[in-house]
C-alpha cells in the first residue's frame, strides 16, 4: 500500500462528533487533503455557476415573451384599430315596415320554397352614382383593349378537354362531401365592411383547388386580403365587373396565404372587420376604401412575401351571360362554339365534379338578404334588384322534386344555412370563373 504523505491527511467525520446509540463516536475516515478542497471548490464553483445561468434563461425567456407580445399588440392595432369603424346601419320605422313586408310575403306564400328571416341590416335597392359607374367604365375600357388571348387566358382549351371529358354526373354532389379533409371548403368567411365578395369567394375557391390538387396534403388559406388590395385590375372594395380578373392575377402574379380578421395567420390576414352587419349596408360597399397593396408579410409569420406566393398554371372562364363580360362579345362567343348544344349548368356541374369549387357571380334582390334557409328563388315581380353579388358555388342537388345549387356566400356563419345557401337550379350564374394549379 502507498504511504500518504502526513501533511496530506485529513480526518472527516462521517457522523455528528456527538456519541451514538453504541456509546462510541462516529468514525473518522481518512482522504487527501486535496481532495476535500477540490470537492469544496467544485461545491462553490456549482452554487455560484447555477443562479447565473438560472437568471440568465429567466431573462431570455421573459424577453422572448415580451417581443411576442409586442408583435401580437402591433398587429392588434393595425389590423383592429386602425380600420375599426363602428358603421352599423340599422332600420328606422319605415325601413324596418319595409323589409318585414318582404319577409311576410315570403313565408305566406304556400308555394315558396324557402323561408325568410327578418334582417335588420337589410339595404334597399338604390341606383348607383356616377362615380360608380366611371370606375366601371374605365376598368371595362381597360378590358376592351385587352388581346383576345389575353381576355380568354385558357379558356378554350379547358372547355374542349372538359366536354370531351367522360362522365356520369351524379343527381346530387357536395364539395364538401367529396373532399371533407380540406378545411376551407367548409368555412364560410365575412368579407366585412368591403365589397370584395369576388376576392373572398375567389380565395376560398382558389384554397379548396389548392387542397385538392395536392390531396389535402397542403391546407394553406390563401389571401383575400392580397388578391382585393394587389389586384388593381380587379376592382378592390368597390366590387369586381370582371370575375375572370382573380384568377388571372393568381395565374401571372400568385397570391400569398392569409387567414380570416384577427386571426394572424399567414402571411396577409384580412384586415377588414365584420363589424358593420351580415351584409352591411349597401351604401358601404361604395365608398373607396380599398386597403394599399403590401408585399410584406405579417410580422409573426416566419416567410417573406415571395416566398410564401403560390401561383396556378391556368385560368379561364366557365360560363358567361351576363355581367363585365358582355362588353367584350369574344368571350361569350367563344364559350358557345364550343358547348354548342351544352347548357351552362351541365358545363357548370362537370368543372366543380372534376376540379372543385368555382367562383359564380350573379345578379342580388333585396329578399336574398333576409334567406334564412331552403331553396331560394327570387321574386323578379315585387323584389328589387341590389347590386351584383359573387360567391362559392359547392355543388347542386335535389329536395322535393326542385334541384338547386348549393353556394358558399361570404356574410359570416349567422347567415343563411350557417353561412352558405341553396338557389334554384334555373338560376345559372351570370359568370362562372376559375383556375387550375
């Protein structure tokens, strides 16, 4: 055994020095005196290393939540503050006399199938001014000088291979039924207190298309809020005279993702609040308010602008008899030489069978706005028409021998059937627009 050194030893006691229950003291153990210290440095050196680094993590966490706070408080005021205007507009007497006579007309009539719900927000039809109607002029001017092939996109194309297609068309068929793991197809968003039905539909439709084409894999809600403020050729907060627009700026420019006001989720959440009624006023929708076109993302989302842009292959026209459209005779003319015998709805049914929901516009009468639930169909002899309209045509089907279409309207989910609505199957849309990735 090797001798330890005597100015090396140390006595440590493994017990109290007081006597234990044998009489005897405790015993003493023998170690090197260098031991002993090197345990005591180690023990001092680990009390004065753990409350630094305790602190030190305390702070950067504390930091950290404080910089997310003040992101979230950033984009509360911008996106809540800045734009919340408290612009409900509801009925005097004689509006109110007004409407509850359209809502009683309906649901006495034995015949009508759908019932009306008394809608305090209801507008009446007004005509439009001519301001309105100079920022019409000048964007179907615009159109006007537009190639043939820059009016049409993929249009002929698409319809060709479309009616070449094979199919057996089903009596009735939801979207919401054929693809239930895409989330956006079944959501039913508010547009607010901005006339950019066309732009929320369209991004709706264009969110179900992108889930579709990728089998649910990818779920992104792109932008409404990038295709009304970005699009300049589509019309903004002012509403849309040409459909076909949306998803030609999906095609040449892409459009970013988005969530529904106050979400912040994705890169350009919708900025304008539902605050104004289900829908607001009509006299909303005409004052310019039109948000500017931002190409950053929101400060909690982790892409820049460009990164998160995501672009389609083709864009075209389903269907159009009315509406923008009839400014330029190319287009109608094209879609018919090529259904010759086809009628839009069939046309209609075979897209959304095929590919997914489309964006249908049409023209609005003042007792839509009071549809509480069944099969709408206007009264063109007592009810008036209110402005154009676009929404998310699902599907169609049939109840009680009357076939309908089923449509995702964008007034929230206090609207209608929990935000969406059925119309008569004779109700073609005006235009029928969409886009393939």
């Amino acid at each position: 055994m090797t001798e330890i050194p005597i100015d090396e030893i140390a006595l440590v006691p493994t017990a109290s020095t007081s006597h234990n229950n044998t009489g005897r003291e405790g015993v003493q153990v023998v170690v090197r005196q260098g031991d002993c210290a090197s345990r005591r440095k180690h023990l001092l050196t680990k009390i004065r290393r753990f409350p630094f680094c305790y602190i030190l993590v305390l702070a950067l966490g504390i930091l950290l939540l404080l910089s997310i706070l003040s992101c979230i408080l950033y984009e509360t005021y911008r996106n809540g503050t800045l734009n919340f205007e408290h612009e409900l507009v509801e009925h005097n007497i004689d509006d109110r006399e007004y409407h509850m006579k359209i809502v009683n007309e309906v649901n006495s009539n034995q015949k009508s199938t759908w019932k009306a719900k008394y809608n305090r927000f209801a507008s009446r039809s007004q005509e439009n001014n001519s301001e309105d109607l100079g920022e019409v002029s000048k964007l179907l001017t615009k159109k006007q000088n537009l190639s043939d092939e820059a009016l049409l996109q993929d249009t002929k194309e698409h319809l060709e291979s479309l009616i070449k297609a094979p199919l057996n068309l089903p009596k009735s068929f939801d979207s919401r039924l054929q693809w239930p793991k895409c989330a956006t197809i079944h959501e039913a968003p508010n547009q607010g207190g901005c006339g950019s039905c066309w732009s929320v539909s369209a991004a709706s439709t264009m969110s179900d298309r992108l889930c579709i084409a990728t089998n649910g894999s990818v779920q992104e809600q792109l932008s409404a809020q990038d295709l009304t403020s970005c699009c300049h050729n589509c019309g903004g907060c002012q509403g849309t005279h040409w459909a076909h627009s949306s998803f030609v700026y999906w095609k040449e420019h892409g459009i970013v993702t988005g969530g529904d006001y106050g979400s912040w989720e994705g890169c350009r959440p919708y900025e304008m609040p539902p605050n104004c009624g289900s829908p607001c006023s009509s006299s909303t929708y005409t004052k310019k308010r039109t948000p500017s076109c931002s190409q950053t993302c929101q400060s909690l989302y982790g892409k820049s602008y460009y990164d998160d842009l995501f672009k389609s292959r083709k864009a075209y026209w389903i269907w159009a008899e009315r509406g923008g459209s009839e400014m330029t005779p190319i287009i109608h003319e094209t879609i018919h030489s090529i259904l010759k015998s086809e009628s839009g709805t069939d046309i209609i049914k075979r897209e959304i069978f095929l590919n997914g929901p489309i964006l249908a516009c049409f023209t609005l009468y003042e007792d839509f706005q009071h549809y509480d639930s069944g099969i709408y169909k206007p009264n063109r002899l007592k009810s008036k028409e209110l402005y154009g309209h676009c929404a998310k045509l699902i599907g169609w089907g049939e109840e009680a021998g009357v076939q309908y279409w089923t449509y995702m309207n964008t007034w929230g989910r206090n609207w209608g059937e929990y935000g969406f609505f059925r119309i008569d199957q004779s109700e073609v849309p005006e235009e029928a627009v969409a886009g393939l990735l």
